[in-house]
C-alpha cells in the first residue's frame, strides 16, 4: 500500500516554498517601481502576493476542518490570481521587461495549479491529523 508524503507543517509544503520564493522575488522587483507607485501599484502587488503564502500558514491548522481548510485554499487561489493581474498591469506599464514578468506569471501560474490541486483533493493532506 502506498503510503502518502507526511508534512510536518506548512513549510514542507513546495507550493508554500513557491509562493514564498514568488513574493519575495517581486518584493525585490518592486523596489525599483516608480515612487509615485509606492502606495498603489508597489503597495497592493507586494500585499496579494505575500498574501498567498501568509494564508497558506492560516490554512494549515484547519486541516481539521477540510471547508475550513479548502476555504483557506480558495483564498489563496484568489489572493494569486489577483497578483497576475498586478503583473500584468506592472508590465503594461513598463516597470518590469518581459524576461521578468514572463517568469513571474509562470510562477504565478505553478503555484495556482498546486492550489488548485489541493482544493480537489484536500484529504490528503485533512487526514490522520
């Protein structure tokens, strides 16, 4: 019988290690948007993004409570979506080259589906808690 991954916590997970990675590299990227962007664009980018991961530590001890814990999870997908957008708009508007916005909607993109996955099959990682 094939035994599932044991996680220890939140942290073990790779789609946390991803969203983390995520909003730190545009942490580092927003540095040098505009000033005149510090309290919207910078702001709110910089705010969905650590937002995934921040709600995926939230989620974790709700496992016990599975449409506690998907819930948690469907904010995060929402949470990452909005960073797309955010992307997007950062990029229209020049403040980040292609190469950078590219990997970044990538990344975006992975963390969602691993999300995604998760809500679909939340029971492996609701059980034996």
């Amino acid at each position: 019988m094939k035994q599932s991954k044991e996680y220890k916590g939140f942290r073990d997970l790779i789609v946390y290690q991803k969203a983390y990675k995520l909003a730190f590299e545009i942490f580092k990227i927003t540095k040098f948007f505009p000033n005149e962007e510090k309290y919207s664009l910078t702001d709110q980018i910089r705010r969905s993004s650590r937002s995934v991961p921040v709600n995926l530590g939230e989620a974790w001890p709700k496992r016990r409570y599975v449409k506690a814990f998907v819930s948690k999870l469907i904010d995060c997908l929402g949470e990452a979506a909005e960073t797309e957008v955010w992307l997007d708009m950062s990029f229209d508007l020049k403040y980040m080259n292609k190469s950078d916005h590219d990997r970044l909607i990538n990344d975006c993109v992975e963390v969602e589906k691993m999300l995604t996955s998760m809500i679909n099959k939340p029971e492996k990682f609701c059980h034996n808690i």
